[in-house]
C-alpha cells in the first residue's frame, strides 16, 4: 500500500518511510543494495512487456534509468533474453536525481529531449521526465495506481504493454 502513494520509489525515501534515520540512510541503502547483489532470484515480467521491449528497441534506442542495482537489473534482462535490447542502465548509484540521468542520456545519443521519452510507473518517473524536457508515458501496470498517474498529466497513458505500440504512441513516435 505504501508503495502505491509514495512520492519517490528510491531506496533513500523509502528508508525515510520506514522511519530510518537520516544518519542511517547510505547504510540502509547499501544494505538493499547488498541483497540485491546477492540474490539470485529473478522476478517474472509482465505479461507481454518482453515482447513489446523487443519491438521498441528494433526501433529506438532503449536505456534504463533505475533506483535498483544496474547488475540486479542486468541480471533479470539475461534470464528473460532482453539484455540486448537494452543499451544502457544506469542506475540508483549513478550521481544524480533521475531527471539527471535521463539528460545525459538524451545527450549521450544525440536525441533532443522532446525525441526523448520516461516511460514509467510511478509519479516520480512521470515528474522526472517532465523535469528533464521528455515525453512522458505513465504505465498502470506497476507500482502505483492509475488515477495517481493520471494527476500528473503524463503525454501518454498505457494500460497494458501493447499500448506503448498502439496508435497514440505512434502518433508521439512519428513526430521524431
């Protein structure tokens, strides 16, 4: 439930949630990080999203801005065969707020940022890439609801994975 309102789905805030102590939060942080790096397990994908991933990099460059560990995340796109259809991660140690992240990725590419999307699943992502100049495209399927994605007026809404290939994402594709 808390994850379904939370403001920002980084480890630090959710530390802060949790009543971790300002003091104490790189150590939680770590610690999160520590698990990840140590388990093995691999949560299944969303219905259909390996798919959709496929088709979207055939076409676009695909990079991953994330909270998680890059390994972690690396680590889930070789299980499910994605890892090349992903050119970059970075991740919750890379310096910087995720509009940060997303800048320099625009840059490293040499894509304008209104050619440039966040799609994501939460308020923070859908702010974030307002904040870094992107098009945004809220999907209800992860951890937050709707309605709250909806309150920050993303570009494009998407309620199932098929829909980032559908008509009103073309239409945002087609403008590149």
């Amino acid at each position: 439930e808390d994850l379904e309102t939370t403001e920002s789905i980084t480890f630090d805030h959710l530390g802060r949630q949790c009543d971790v102590h300002d003091d104490d939060l790189p150590r939680f942080v770590e610690t999160v990080y520590q698990l990840q790096s140590q388990t093995s397990d691999v949560p299944p994908l969303y219905p259909g999203i390996a798919e959709v991933m496929r088709t979207l990099a055939a076409r676009h460059t695909v990079a991953i801005v994330t909270a998680n560990l890059a390994t972690a995340v690396q680590r889930l796109l070789q299980h499910h065969s994605l890892d090349r259809a992903v050119t970059r991660i970075l991740d919750g140690r890379a310096p910087g707020a995720k509009s940060d992240k997303i800048a320099s990725l625009y840059r490293e590419f040499d894509v304008p940022p209104q050619e440039s999307f966040m799609i994501g699943d939460a308020i923070s992502d859908i702010r974030q890439g307002k904040h870094a100049g992107v098009r945004t495209i809220a999907v209800t399927w992860g951890f937050q609801r709707r309605d709250l994605l909806l309150a920050e007026s993303p570009d494009v809404v998407a309620d199932k994975p098929e829909d980032l290939l559908g008509k009103s994402t073309q239409m945002l594709y087609a403008d590149q």
